[in-house]
C-alpha cells in the first residue's frame, strides 16, 4: 500500500480542498500519512495571495526529499495553475497539476510512476468551469464547508480568478447534505468557505439560487452546533443576512468583511465594487443588531498611488469604526494584473512601515473588543489545544478562550463567565466553578 502526504498553503479553500482530495486517495486504496513518514507520494497545494508562493514551494519540495528521496511529488493549486512552468523547473517536482484537473490527479498520474521530465497537466482557467464538493475532516471540532468555487470581480490587484476562474456553486441541496453527513462525524462547527461566497448560487453560468437561502437553510440542520461565514463582500452582505443571522439559531455573530481601502479613490483604482460609505453602514447595521458582533477586516497597504494622506484615510476610518480585528495585506506585484502598471508605486520600506501601523491598531482593536466582553457569559466551543495546563476554544463572537484543562470539555460547547484578559491576550474563563452546562 503506497503511502501519501499532504501539505497545504493557503486559504480555508485549500484545506476544504485537500481534505477531499485526501479521502479520494484512501478511497483508492492509499494510506494517508504525515508528512514525516517517509511518504511514497507528496501532495502539496499552493497559494498565490502572496508574492513568496515559489520561496514556500520549493521549500516544502526540498524538505520532502530530504524526507523521502525517491518519493513522487506532485503541486496543485493556484501557484500551480499560474505558473505551472515555473514550478517544473524546480529540482523534485514530477508533476503540476491545474484548477481543472486537481481533483481527477488520482486517476491522471496512473499509479505516480517517476518519469524523467515533469508532466504539467494544467490547461486554461476556462477549463476549470466544474464545482467540487470539498470540505475538511479529521478535526472533530471543526470543519470547513466549500459552498462556491471562482469570482466573477476582476479586481486590479488580484489574481484568483486567473488561478480559480469564473464564479460558480454547489447546489443548496447538495450541502445541506454535505451539513448531514458532516454532523453525523460528531464535528460542532462548520466554517462556510469560496472565493466569493456572497456571489453563491451560479450553477452552470446562470443563477438559480442566493446566498441568503443557503443560510436560511443550513440554520436548520440538526446536529451542528454553528455555522461560522468566512469572508463575504460588503456589497453582497445584506441586510436580509445580517438580520437573519442576529436572530438565527446556529449562525454566530461574526463576519470577516474584506474592505482593502478606506479610501474611495483607491476603491476605484482596485476596482471594488463599493464605497466606503456601503461599508460603514454594513458595519453599523451589524452593530445595532448585535452589539457584540466580532467584525474582521481585510485591508491592503502600499496600493498603487497610496500616499500619505490616502493611507491616513484610510488609518482614521479604520480607527473610527467599531470592528474588532485587522488582516493586514502588503502589497505585492502580481503578473497579469492591471495594477502592476499603475502609476504611483510606493516604495518597499513604507508599504511596510504602513502595515506596522495598521497591525499595532489591529492589536488595539482586537483588545478594546475582548474588554468589551469582560463580565458576559457566553458559551465556548473548547478545541485539542492544550499548553502550560490550559485549554483553549472559541466564543461564539470569536474571542479566545483558556480555561482550566478538563479532558471532558474537549469538542463540548460550554456556557462560561468572561473574567478577563491573561498575558497572552487571550481571554480567562475563570475558576471550574464558573463554567456552567449548556441546555
């Protein structure tokens, strides 16, 4: 029995991704195993977001043929559908594989028998105009749940759908039973993933279902504890979902909300579809119905003609709104994006000094919000994550919890006190005492 490894880069997607691939290859008769263990065949799914993709690569490639010399190794993913030429040339690659044929490489690579040159199976984006069905399992606590695939924006700076293509989605019929069967393995939370998932419901180029449904329905499945929203953007969050999830069984008050400039010119140079005014009023609509709601933003430093005074723009409306923490991008130049041959370019050293800035008011927000909840009760979802004697887990408003450790809360939803923040900036549940059964 050959025995195969997994490595992934990347975003939620990936890993919904790999996991899926994974269970193909068991399902084949392969033994699954980490990456240590001398593997006969190496997986290893790639990213693009950064500027770095080939440095992490080729690194992972090296550290696996130090592993396993004679090992196959094979790269998918978004690296591998735009640059899979690039990624040939580098030493202990036997195979790239596109968007179009990841999922079908048990099948293509016939039995990973080593040839003398890399074959690239990776034909054009349009190509890749199928949805698979992904989601993770292996973590009992939580799983991430692909309901869409591709993007239909063309923002100037980015590349994903160059590297996923066009916007497309599972039916709400096939992940409500997706839902089912991942609540029959015992896992409490799912994380609802895509590339735009606002965009859901593109079956076959036409659309035939919303977003808004999906919710509605999935709040209905029996068993899972929680439905987590990954990311969606401000101008496909509507107020239809946001009020539904403030009174939704199963939904938790939580969005990741990308903004990427608080700036309106730069808005329009990146192509966004929405100005800062949509944004703060999707930020204020959320707070009015859930006050305690954890709001998380994407935000990009260094764009293209960001100067000094359009970065403060957007520092001053970042500081002036109510969210809670901040993913923060440094610019990068990525081929075949409009971006690249904008005027205006910032220098490396403030692309960089603008992201400390905005990682400090991140730290700041992210505090003023945990103190915000000092006092509440509310119920954390306590995960394998165990240091020092302590447990760890997450609110439903997703602040980070110690407690005591207690094998007995291990994947268990648990009502506690939040009684305040420890050295690490996570918050403290209390004494045993306070941490009371759910009903």
């Amino acid at each position: 029995m050959k025995k195969v490894a997994f490595y992934t880069l990347g975003c939620k997607l990936n890993f919904s991704e790999t996991s899926t691939i994974s269970r193909m290859f068991q399902q084949k008769g392969y033994s699954k195993v980490d990456f240590s263990e001398q593997p006969d065949i190496f997986i290893i799914n790639t990213c693009s977001v950064t500027d770095n993709a080939d440095k992490k690569c080729k690194k992972i490639v090296k550290e696996a043929k130090k592993i396993s010399p004679n090992s196959f190794v094979a790269i998918i993913g978004c690296y591998a559908q735009l640059k899979p030429k690039e990624i040939s040339t580098i030493k202990g690659v036997d195979a790239v594989l596109g968007a179009a044929e990841k999922f079908q490489l048990v099948d293509l690579l016939d039995g990973f028998a080593k040839e003398q040159e890399t074959k690239i199976l990776a034909s054009e984006i349009k190509e890749a105009n199928t949805f698979h069905s992904a989601f993770s399992m292996g973590d009992r606590t939580r799983t991430f749940l692909k309901v869409q695939d591709g993007c239909n924006y063309g923002c100037s700076f980015c590349t994903i759908p160059l590297a996923r293509g066009k916007s497309r989605s599972d039916s709400i019929l096939n992940i409500i039973n997706a839902a089912k069967e991942i609540a029959s393995s015992g896992v409490k939370e799912v994380v609802i993933t895509g590339v735009n998932i606002g965009d859901f419901g593109i079956q076959e180029g036409k659309r035939k279902e919303r977003f808004a449904d999906l919710v509605k329905d999935l709040d209905e499945v029996e068993g899972i504890d929680r439905f987590r929203i990954s990311s969606i953007e401000p101008n496909l969050l509507s107020n239809e979902i946001i009020s539904f999830v403030a009174g939704s069984k199963r939904f938790v008050p939580h969005f990741h909300i990308p903004l990427q400039s608080g700036s309106d010119k730069l808005l329009a140079a990146m192509d966004r579809r929405y100005k800062k005014d949509l944004y703060k009023n999707r930020v204020e609509t959320i707070k009015s119905l859930m006050p305690f709601c954890c709001i998380g933003v994407d935000v990009i430093v260094g764009f293209p003609g960001e100067t000094d005074e359009l970065f403060m723009e957007t520092y001053k409306f970042l500081n002036e709104l109510p969210v809670s923490y901040l993913h923060v991008f440094t610019y990068s130049e990525r081929a075949n994006t409009r971006a690249i041959e904008m005027d205006g370019v910032v220098p490396m050293k403030k692309r960089n000094e603008r992201s400390k800035m905005l990682r400090i008011l991140s730290e700041k927000k992210k505090r003023k919000f945990y103190e915000e909840n000092i006092g509440r009760d509310v119920e954390v979802l306590f995960e394998e994550d165990i240091s020092e004697g302590k447990m760890h887990g997450f609110t439903e408003n997703y602040i980070r919890v110690s407690a005591k450790y207690d094998p007995m809360l291990i994947n268990e939803v648990k009502k506690v006190t939040l009684t305040g923040i420890d050295s690490n900036g996570l918050m403290e549940a209390g004494e045993p005492c306070q941490i009371f059964e759910t009903h």
